[in-house]
C-alpha cells in the first residue's frame, strides 16, 4: 500500500484541531459520531446526519492553464461568478457539524482578493480546519504572501510539478518557474521572521513530462523548505475525454515510491503520495470500499451549484441536479431525494455517474 499523505503539523495536531472544534461546536461531534454509525453498515445505511467536510469554491477562475487540468479546456479563465463574503458566512453559519474545510476553485484563490483571506479567518475563528491550494504566482502581488501567513490557515497547498524550467512552465502554462520559487521564498522567510509556524505542503501532480523526476522534486522541494510534500500520481480526467491519456501511475512503481517516503521519513520529512482512480472496489458492505464524497463532503461551486467531488469540478461537467424549487442552500441539497439517490447509486453500484466509475476499479 502507498504511504498515505500525512497532514501538514502530523496527525496529532490534526486531531487536536478537531478536538478544538468539538469544543466549539458540541453538535459537531454529534453529527459526527452519527456519520460512524451509519456508514459502519451500509446495507442499512440511511443519511440524517449533515456533511462534515465541504470543498467551498471563494472564486472559479485561474491565471494560468495547466496541461492536467479542467480550466485549460474552458472558453476563458472563469467558469462563474465569486462567492461573495456574505454568502460564504451564511454557509458556514448554516452547518454548526462542519469540522473541515477546503477552501479552494477549480482556478486559484488568490485572485478572489482580500474576501479570500477573510473567509478563512472566519472559518478559523469558529474552529474548523481549513486549508488551501495555490499555484504561488500572486504571492507577491497586494502583500499577499503577509496575508496568506496571517489568516491561520491549517494548511496550504503550493502546486510546483517540476523544477526543471521548461518542463514547469510547459505543465503550468502561463507562469514564471523563477517567479514562483521568489515568492516562496518571500512567503517561508516571512513565516520565519515572523515566528508563524510554516503550514505550507508541495504538492506535484505526475504527467508524461515529469514522471520520472519524483526524486529530484522532493529533493528541492526540501531544499526551499518544505518538510511535507504530497505526488498525486495519477492525473485524473476531469471527467473530459479531452484530458484522457494524462495518467503514467503504474502500481509497479509503488516499492520505489515507499521506498523514497521511508527514506525521507528518517530525515523529517513527509512525503505521501495520491491515487485519484481505480480506488474503490464497490464489493462489499464497508464505506470504505466505496467513494466517501457522498457520504461524508460537498464540492460547493462560487455560483451554488454542486459537482460530485473535488476530481470533477465543473458543474458543467456533472452536477448533483436538483429542482429549481429546492433551495440552492448546501444542506438542502445535501438532504434532497437527488442527492439521496446519489448516494445509492454508489451504495448499489448501478447506473453510476460515468464521471464517478474511474474511482472504481471494475466500473471504470
């Protein structure tokens, strides 16, 4: 089995935050302990417990065009309109179980501005883990990379796919490989100086142009100071048969994989790696041998529309339909026949989505 990726401060501090939460938000843990009961028997499963994780877009728009990823085959940079501050409250405000939140666009957060930031410093006021994902371009940008350190995120994601030039700038179309390693180094040493601890993680996405450097993007992954870093090892579609042909994952490579996690791991560093298909098997009555977005999480768009997980994205894509008289409120969705028949057709592996059957493995 792959080393799994660990959470940026350890799996300690990961629990102390939750912990931290249920103090704040009693019903949190309530609901939470809820969610185990009925997922320990799926056979019987039915859902009245509300989700505890959301992926909550703050914008849907991106600077650059990246080879792996959905944005490059839109029309233009944005997909919809931002998720403004008030409405980003009221979500939160709506769910008092939320224990965890990625607040992140298919696109690039930091072109949503100072609501951005704003945003995370409430979700953390009330205690719930938050994290981020970034392309690193606009740190520099509006003293970003000052606001970035102070809004206390749990964790936050830099995507970098190589540090050879030319292949990054190949995979990450429309950036500056040197412009982006200046501005982690503005933010780390900002973060130092500043006595915040650094809550930052390297994630490198695996295509056909850097397969075979994981060593070296450890390496110098190490070398400008991040001590976790996370591969995702096999480039998902999107749900587009446009982005086909993206994933290199071969199992035969798994030794050599928890082979350089092993060795890391002896010099404080964590490395972990993600799969994002041919996970599941469907086959028996355990959660865990099924996809847990529709069980536990949603994927909320800037515009309120819902996709099924963070591997699709895109409503446009897929969506969770429902009536145009159900409020577009996420627990209204959430608790919606719509979504319940999602939810079944997972338990029950019939009549999938077709965007949803690479997660399993004899679906797909």
């Amino acid at each position: 089995m792959l080393r799994a990726v660990i959470p940026v401060g350890g799996h300690e501090a990961y629990q102390q935050q939750r912990q931290k939460r249920f103090t704040y938000s009693p019903e949190s843990l309530i609901n939470y302990t809820a969610y185990i009961n009925r997922i320990s028997d799926i056979t019987n499963y039915h859902c009245d417990y509300k989700p505890w994780k959301y992926q909550l877009e703050p914008n849907s728009s991106c600077n650059l065009s990246c080879q792996m990823c959905a944005v490059s085959t839109w029309d233009s940079q944005q997909r919809a309109a931002d998720l403004s501050l008030t409405s980003f409250r009221q979500i939160i405000d709506e769910n008092p179980a939320l224990l965890e939140l990625n607040l992140c666009p298919l696109g690039e957060p930091l072109l949503r501005g100072d609501d951005f930031f704003a945003m995370c410093t409430y979700a953390r006021s009330k205690e719930i883990w938050t994290r981020t994902v970034t392309n690193a371009t606009l740190l520099h940008a509006n003293d970003n990379y000052k606001k970035l350190a102070f809004s206390n995120f749990n964790e936050v994601v830099i995507s970098i796919d190589s540090f050879n030039k030319s292949t990054y700038e190949s995979i990450r179309r429309g950036s500056k490989l040197s412009n982006v390693l200046r501005n982690i180094e503005l933010l780390h040493g900002f973060y130092r100086n500043s006595d915040i601890p650094i809550n930052t993680k390297l994630n490198a996405v695996l295509i056909t142009e850097n397969k075979d450097s994981v060593d070296n993007i450890i390496q110098r992954a190490v070398d400008i100071g991040f001590s976790n870093i996370s591969i995702t090892i096999d480039a998902f579609n999107w749900g587009l048969d446009a982005l086909d042909g993206l994933n290199v994952y071969s199992s035969n490579d798994d030794l050599y994989f928890n082979h350089l996690a092993d060795l890391w791991s002896t010099r404080g560093i964590d490395v972990g790696f993600v799969t994002t298909t041919n996970k599941f098997h469907g086959s028996t009555s355990s959660l865990e041998d099924r996809c847990s977005w529709p069980f536990s999480a949603m994927y909320i768009g800037s515009d309120l529309r819902y996709p099924p997980c963070c591997h699709v994205g895109d409503p446009d894509v897929f969506e969770v339909n429902v009536p145009s008289s159900i409020s577009t409120s996420p627990l209204a969705v959430w608790f919606s026949d719509q979504y319940s028949l999602f939810r079944q057709q997972h338990i029950s592996q019939l009549d999938l989505p077709k965007v949803c059957k690479p997660c399993y493995v004899n679906n797909s």
